[in-house]
C-alpha cells in the first residue's frame, strides 16, 4: 500500500494512505454507506465511551452516497479510486454539498465559526472502528499514532456546502448592464477601505507586542495592504469596462455602515478594527461563488431580497446575488448576450483613449477594455484575484485570508491574551448626511483635526482618480500625473495619516478608544465639468486648501501638508495663471 505526506490546513505532515473498504476486501476508495454497519458498534480499544464511532461524522464525510468529486488543478472524476499519485502535495477538497447532515462535520480546530471543514478519521488498517481527531496538538496525534497503528485520511474541504445556487443574473439591455457595474465599482471601493481600516488598526512593537508576534502582524499588514491595493486594481478594471460601453465611471458611495438594504440583503460592510470578527466578514464576502459561509457576528441581514428582474423590464434595478464571483459571473454573461443582440463594436462604443493602460498604472495586470475578449479579460482578473479560479482559491484573496486566520489562531491558542489590533472604532468628523443611526463622532481636538485632514485628502484622491477615468484632451504627460499623484496620496498622505489616528482617542479620555478613519463622504460626490482646464483648476485650488490645513505639528501632519503643497504645484504647470487661486 503505497503512501505519501500530505500538509492540511494547519501546515502540518500527516500521512494518507488509500483506504480498503471497511468490510470487503476491494477497491481503494473511502470507506462508505456499506460500511457503516460494523463500524457503529465499535469503541476505541483501551479509550472511553467518548472515543465511540460516530457514525454520523463517517457518514457526512466518507459516504459512497456523496458525490466526493476530487479536484487536483482539473477535477477527476467523482468516485474515483483515491491514489497517492492523485494528491500529491495538495489537499484534497470536496466539490458538493456534504447535505442535510452537515451539521454532524467536525470543524478544523474545534472551531465552530471557521467553516472550513478540515475532516481527519482515524481507521484501523484491518477495518476494526474509526476515531474522530479531537487532539489539537501534532504530538499527540503521533501519539495516538504509535499506540493504535491506524493510517490517516483527511478530507480537506473549502466549505460546507459547496452547492449554494444563487439566482440568476440578468442582462437584457445596456442600462442593465451599466447598472451592475456601477454597483460593482461601489462595492470594490467599500471593501477596499474596509481591507484599509483592517490594516491601520494593528499594532506594532511599541504595542508591547513580543519579536514573534510583531513579525507575524508584520505578515498580516503586508497581506492586508496588498489586497487593498488589488480590490483598487478591480475598480481600475471596473471602470474600464464602464468606459468601453460608453458609460462613465462613478466613485461616489454611501457611507459606512451599510447593512442590509443597500445592496443585496446578504452584502454588508462596515469598518472593524483587525481580528477574528473582521477576518470572519473577509472570509464572507471573498468565499467562491456556490460556497456558503455564516458572517461575522452583527451581520443579519433583515432587508427582503430583492425580487427578480425580469427581462421585459425597460428600467434597470438592484438584482439579488450572493457572493461577488456571481455578479462578476452575471456580467461576464450580460457582455456575451449584449454582443450577440446589439454587435461587438456597437456595444463598445467607448473611446480606447478613455482606457487605464498597464503603462500608465505601472500595473500589467491592467486590461484596456476594447471589445469582448479584453472585456472578459478584465473581469475574469477581478474573479481569479479575489475566489481563485474555479476550485483554486488557495493563492486568491479568500485562501490568503484563509492563512492569516490559521496563524491569528494558532498564535490565540498559544496566548489566549494576544491582541494585535488597537481598540479602534470608526469615528467621523460629524454626524454623516446620509445615515440616520447616530455614529461615533470625534470630540478629542487633535484627533477631530486630523481626521478632517485626511478627509480632504481622501475627497482630493477621488476626484485625481475620477478626472483620470473620466478624462477628456489630457496629454499623456497629464494623465501620468493625475495616477501619480493619486498614489502619492493615498501612500504619503492618507495611509500615514490613517495610522497616525488609530493611536488617537476619539474622546477626552486618553484610555478610551482610538480613531479609526471613517471614510468619510462628506457630501453626495458628482464629477468636475468636462473642459480641462477649469477640472484641473479646482483640483488644484482643493489641493492648497488641504495644504494649509496641515500645521506644522505633529510630523505626520506636517508632512502631509509638504506633499500636498507639492503635489499643489505640479497641478499649477498645466493650469493658466489667471485660473489659479492665490
């Protein structure tokens, strides 16, 4: 019987061998329904009443019953006879549902919120009974391993039910399909700052955190502002597609929180500081298309679903969809049928010189969206970056998440007192326009000035950003600048000024919590005029006025006024003189 060493979700070896049916001496495959009968009356020799055969577990997991389809990169065919040389060093992964008896799975780590199901049994070789791993700890599993000699199969699965149908998207003309875009550039730009706040509340070494701890929030932090900066890669995308049918691309949002009723009922966003709620909510909202997950604890929705849109509707609306992946995969669809009905360059209608470029954005992984095939391009980075492609999510952001959940609890389980997150809250400079629930308001002075400052910047940033999508006669030289000077703001300006905050209190008293920054729309957003020249005058005239927000103390302040005083500058070289306010 052939062997090989196979690492699970916690990263450790544990030895697979392919399983002889329980009862009959046959073909190598997990041991099943027909099974089931000699295993139930078996306990574990020598161990206790609790090591009894849970039938019910060997039925969920192993049943011949199930469709255990195995995936290794292509999927092989279901039922197949499990070999060594089929696994390799990948997990193996459950393609369906486990059924209307998942609630019987043990979960990894006997944690009952992470719904990732990691099922190991142990089975003696002759056949004799099956133990669930209850044993948390390597050790002890060799142990138990030298004193019973049973092999071990594991069954990795990425969710519990991995058979979660969600509606149909749906696409009969232009508006409909303008619609969900701008829908998605609204989400991508919410779940970026989320992944934002996420990144600027953890601590660093003068937190008291020890060498270990602070190299693995090191990691975490990394982790964090690289997907950020990828959810701003998808609404780059995003808006590229919007530009190619002709429709402009649209930054403004609502503010947060947003629960249900503002997109669907099961999309919700708010603003947490880092921890097991927050990557709980990550994990949601980046799942695969068809995988079902429980949300993070507060996130119910209660708004009704949104009815189905109908074909014959003349007007667009909100449609229903569970998982980001499936409105990607909605307009992936509504691209296809709107080039069938209406023809390729009847629907991209946009100008190629409205297009982000890979140049400009220093990016390759930006797509130019000129027809279908770039389209689907574009959309098809946006899926595989955030679920993976299909069944391959370990690299993607929801197995990246997946990683730093593992390592969050391995380090809680080692120290249960372990903290890498400050006590923030998000905070905003006064009650927002658009919400009615009070929020939690700044009355500290020093953090209500910098949260206004970073305010600005954020407001400034949007419109360098919806001037560079929605550009008209900008030369090459001033777009460059536009993306340029957007970046520079948002890593010299904004993310400094963002932590800087999070060791803030919001109110008088120095113990209380610290400031998060709200992400803060101060008014309903709408775009500069068309004509250069005016856009870049306000920008400009913007641009200074933050700049002499900043005084000269503290530093993150001050030089946050230095750089936008510079930035000010090279605005005012492409503007008349007469245009520039003193």
């Amino acid at each position: 019987m052939t062997t090989s060493k196979v690492g699970h979700a916690r990263q450790e070896v544990v030895e697979l061998r392919p399983l002889l049916a329980v009862e009959r001496r046959q073909e190598v495959r997990f041991a099943g329904e027909q099974q089931l009968e000699g295993l139930r009356a078996e306990p574990i020799p020598g161990r206790g009443e609790r090591d009894r055969v849970c039938a019910g577990i060997v039925d969920v997991a192993l049943a011949n019953h199930q469709s255990l389809g195995l995936e290794r990169g292509t999927e092989l065919e279901d039922r197949r006879a499990v070999k060594a040389e089929d696994v390799g060093h990948l997990r193996l992964r459950q393609r369906r549902a486990l059924g209307e008896h998942r609630e019987h799975a043990v979960l990894a780590r006997r944690d009952p919120e992470r719904l990732e199901v990691a099922l190991a049994h142990r089975l003696y070789e002759r056949g004799g009974a099956a133990q669930e791993v209850r044993a948390p700890r390597r050790q002890v599993r060799r142990q138990f391993h030298r004193v019973h000699k049973y092999s071990t199969a594991m069954l990795y699965s990425p969710a519990v039910n991995m058979a979660t149908t969600e509606p149909k998207v749906v696409v009969a003309h232009r508006e409909d399909l303008w619609w969900l875009l701008a829908e998605a550039c609204q989400l991508e730009h919410m779940i970026m700052c989320q992944y934002l706040f996420a990144e600027w509340t953890l601590k660093d070494k003068s937190d008291g955190l020890t060498d270990e701890q602070a190299k693995a929030v090191e990691r975490w932090r990394g982790v964090l502002r690289g997907i950020a900066i990828e959810e701003m890669l998808h609404l780059a995308l995003v808006a590229n597609v919007m530009s190619s049918i002709g429709a402009a691309p649209y930054l403004g949002r609502p503010n947060f929180p947003q629960r249900s009723g503002y997109f669907p009922a099961s999309i919700q966003l708010d603003l947490m500081p880092f921890g097991e709620r927050a990557l709980k909510h990550f994990l949601f909202l980046e799942r695969p298309e068809g995988m079902e997950r429980q949300d993070a604890e507060g996130f119910v929705p209660t708004a009704p679903g949104r009815e189905p849109l109908s074909e014959s509707e003349a007007m667009p609306r909100g449609q229903e969809f569970l998982t980001v992946g499936h409105l990607y995969r909605g307009i992936e669809d509504g691209l296809r049928r709107l080039t069938h009905d209406l023809g390729e360059r009847a629907l991209f209608v946009g100008s190629p010189r409205a297009q982000a470029t890979p140049e400009m954005f220093h990016w390759p992984q930006v797509v130019a969206v000129t027809d279908l095939g770039s389209a689907l391009r574009a959309v098809g980075e946006i899926i595989e970056q955030g679920e993976g492609a299909r069944g391959l999510w370990e690299d993607a952001h929801y197995g990246r998440f997946l990683g730093i959940w593992d390592e969050y609890h391995s380090f809680r389980e080692t120290d249960p007192s372990f903290e890498p997150a400050r006590p923030v809250v998000a905070a905003f400079t006064r009650q927002p326009f658009d919400l009615k629930d009070p929020v939690t308001v700044i009355t500290n002075p020093e953090a209500h000035r910098a949260a206004e400052i970073t305010t600005i910047a954020y407001e400034v940033l949007l419109h360098l950003l919806l001037r560079f999508f929605t550009h008209t006669d900008e030369t090459d030289e001033q777009l460059e600048l536009l993306i340029s000077a957007a970046f520079e703001m948002m890593g010299d300006i904004i993310r400094p000024l963002g932590h800087a905050l999070t060791q803030l209190p919001v109110g008088s008293a120095a113990d209380g919590p610290k400031t998060g920054f709200a992400f803060e729309m101060h008014y309903l957003m709408g775009n500069l005029v068309p004509w250069r020249e005016p856009a870049w005058a306000l920008l400009r005239e913007r641009m200074t006025f933050l700049a002499r927000k900043c005084p000269d103390d503290p530093d993150v302040v001050r030089m946050a006024g230095e750089k936008a005083a510079s930035l000010a500058d090279a605005l005012a070289t492409h503007i008349p003189a007469e245009l520039r306010s003193r």
